[in-house]
C-alpha cells in the first residue's frame, strides 16, 4: 500500500481526514509537532513514519511535497478551502491558542496559501497521485474513497472542528 500524505495547509479539513482516513483502516499520524520538522535533517525520522504509518497529515510536511513524491511511492491529498474562510478559521484557532498576535499576519497568509496552491497544482499537473478535495464543502467519501481505493463506508464522513458561527 503507499503511502497517503495530506499536503493541504492547517484548517482546511485536517483532522476530519485524518479521522476518515483511520476509518478507512490506515494507521494515521496527524500531528507532528514532535518531529524535527527539517525534512532535510531529519531523513531518518521520516523513513522511520513512513514505515511506521499508512497516512501522514499535517505540520510541516505540505512545504515538501515534492521531496515526498520523489521519494516515495506515494498518494497526496491537497485539502483545500475559501482563501476567505481559511483565513478566518486560523483567525479563530489562534485566538482559541492565546495567540492573537500570530493574526497581523493576514496579508503574508494569503500569498502563502495562494502560492502553495499554486504550486502544488501545477507540480502533480498530468499526475494522477494527487486529490484535491475541499471538506468544508461537504466533500468526502465519494472523493477520497476511489482515489484510495477503498469502498465507501456506511459511516457518515467525519466532519470535526467544524467552527460555530
């Protein structure tokens, strides 16, 4: 089985995949605020997950897709959402952190999410190892399942996280 790496940006439908994904049998790390997040550095750490995990989200991992693609035989998950909405959920999860001074930088955000987007489409353009799927719009089984492999479940998709208005 390859080896299944979310390479979308913090609060765009992270953690409801990461529960689907488990859902679907993959052994999944989420978080990796533990791991040396050099992949350069840290080759060893990252041979060790992939031996470890069938589905690896979140954290540092979406700048090194390319590295990643090269290097193993793997199937990337671009989670995505409204450039507007993103911003306004990091806005909220950082006042939830007690870290409201982290917010000035909304401006410098939005080219980031807009050049990694970018990026990343036009790296796995032609590819097939690449899903792009939107969660927050409802998306989910019908989307990640084919592109897995995997049948559909009769569980619900598991949206989490899902802010209130």
């Amino acid at each position: 089985m390859s080896t299944v790496f979310c390479i979308g940006m913090n609060k765009t439908g992270t953690t409801s995949l990461a529960q689907a994904l488990t859902m679907l049998g993959f052994k999944t790390l989420h978080s990796m605020r533990r791991v040396n997040r050099s992949l350069n550095k840290s080759q060893k750490i990252m041979i060790d997950l992939v031996s470890k995990y069938d589905a690896i989200l979140d954290g540092w991992m979406y700048k090194h897709y390319k590295e990643l693609d090269q290097t193993y035989n793997g199937k990337f998950i671009l989670t995505c959402r409204d450039l507007d909405s993103w911003i306004e959920s990091r806005i909220k999860h950082n006042m939830r952190m007690g870290k409201p001074s982290r917010n000035k930088d909304k401006d410098k955000w939005h080219i980031e999410y807009n050049t990694h987007y970018y990026q990343v489409r036009k790296y796995f353009k032609g590819k097939n190892n690449l899903l792009e799927i939107d969660i927050t719009q409802g998306e989910g089984w019908e989307r990640l399942c084919p592109f897995l492999g995997k049948e559909i479940p009769y569980e619900p998709f598991p949206y989490l996280n899902v802010a209130k208005n």
